[in-house]
C-alpha cells in the first residue's frame, strides 16, 4: 500500500522463479507449501504468467469489477475512494517536504532484479510494505489515479498537447489529443494484449500475474495510491497458511 508517481514506462515481463530464492524450500512443515512444478506458457499474453508461484482453481481474469470483490474490500475501496482529495494534498505535503523515494531503479539488489523492469523516473512512499514480492494470483491489484497527466506540453516522445479529459472519455479512453501519432495513448497500461486507460479518482481493479506495461509519455506526473487485495476466491483459513509460510520465510531468509 503506497503512494507511487512514474514518469516514462515499465514493462512486468514475468518468468518463473525457482522455491529456493525466497527460502521457501524449507517449510515443509507449514500447512501452505510450494510444490516444484513449472508453467506451461501459452496463447501469448493472453493468459496469466506468475513470476512467484501461482494457487490453482482460483477466478482467473485481467480486470476486475468492485462487485467482484466481497463487500467488506467493497466498503473499504469505497472509503479510500471518498478521500481522493485529501490523499493528494498528503503527497504533495511529501513531495514539498522532498521525502525520498523508498524504491530505486538504480538498486541493483532490490528484489532480484525487479528495478530492471522499470525506466525512466519512479517514485515510491510505502504506507506498508507487502509481506511478498512479484506477480501471483493470490492478489488483485489496486490502482486509484489520484492525478493523471494533464499533457499540457509535449513528453519524451513528443506527443500532441491536449486536456485532462483527453485522459478519460465517457468509455474512460483517452481522446485524440491525448494519443501519440502511431496511436497508441500518451499514458496508459496494457493488459494481457489489451490497452486499459485510468479516471481520475477511479478505480482500477487488476491482476498483475497477467503480463502488462505502463507508461507515461508526457512531461506531467501520473500519481496513483497502489494497493494489494487478497484474492476473493481464498478463504480465511487458506490466507491465514499463507501468512504463516511468509513469516517462515522471513525468518528463514533473516537467519540466513
């Protein structure tokens, strides 16, 4: 859960990754366990690729809808969408306050390599820092555009001026302003072969198992609040083995 405002592009390519790298290959004694497998990819990027390890049986889809989700996560979505507002005018308190990043691009230790993914200029202000790292699908992911660029003067790739609503039609697609000149839109994400637009103080319910790019063209910051939900098709009991198997793992990489 954090604040996070990008400039330029990322592309979340994802390969499998072995149980030894996470410490996870000794916790057999745990109920939730990693059992050494590997992924048959096919029809392109159609279909979800998870870098981390992947739970079978659960809902697979790109996108997601609030009613998805059970109406507790509903009920608090809602809430973090009613403070839109007031979460912007935090992060401009942290940028005038000049608060560092906690995520660098140049850190070439940072979880095995993720920064070389990401181009360009990121920064990143945890609220909380999530007990796993790389795409899965035990989560659905959570973007709220707290501001969306406003393309006023052309970006790195010299793209047409236009207006914030070039960012968000009716249908939520940029307009023809807000799209470069070989069509593609000056800010956008693309999802499992799809390009999916943002709305300011929208939500935008995904799973990032699914291979997808971001990016930002424009001289203008994107600012988005990132979440993680749980996965609505694992039960409390299931959650409560995987929360177990992650604080093995810690304490297994701690002692290390």
């Amino acid at each position: 859960l954090g604040f996070t405002r990008s400039r330029s592009s990322v592309r979340a390519k994802t390969e499998l990754s072995g149980p030894g790298e996470y410490g996870l290959d000794a916790l057999a004694f745990v109920m939730a366990r990693i059992v050494q497998s590997a992924l048959c990819v096919v029809g392109g990027n159609t279909r979800q690729r998870p870098s981390l390890f992947y739970v079978p049986s659960l809902r697979a889809s790109p996108l997601w809808s609030l009613t998805d989700l059970p109406e507790a996560q509903q009920r608090g979505l809602r809430a973090l969408q009613a403070q839109s507002e007031a979460m912007l005018v935090e992060y401009d308190a942290l940028q005038a306050r000049q608060v560092p990043s906690d995520y660098s691009t140049k850190d070439t230790t940072r979880q095995e390599g993720e920064h070389k993914l990401h181009e360009g200029s990121w920064d990143w202000f945890s609220f909380m820092k999530k007990a796993h790292t790389a795409p899965c699908n035990l989560r659905v992911r959570c973007h709220l555009p707290l501001r969306l660029p406003t393309h006023d003067s052309p970006g790195e790739s010299g793209g047409p001026p236009g207006s914030p609503e070039d960012f968000g039609g009716p249908d939520g697609s940029p307009g023809e302003s807000g799209r470069l000149s070989g069509g593609q839109a000056a800010c956008g994400m693309e999802l499992a072969g799809r390009e999916v637009h943002w709305r300011q103080n929208e939500l935008l319910l995904f799973d990032d198992s699914y291979e997808h790019s971001v990016w930002n063209w424009t001289s203008s910051p994107r600012v988005m609040l990132l979440l993680d939900l749980w996965h609505p098709g694992l039960s409390a009991p299931e959650r409560g083995e995987i929360e177990a198997m992650f604080k093995k793992a810690h304490a297994a990489r701690a002692t290390a």
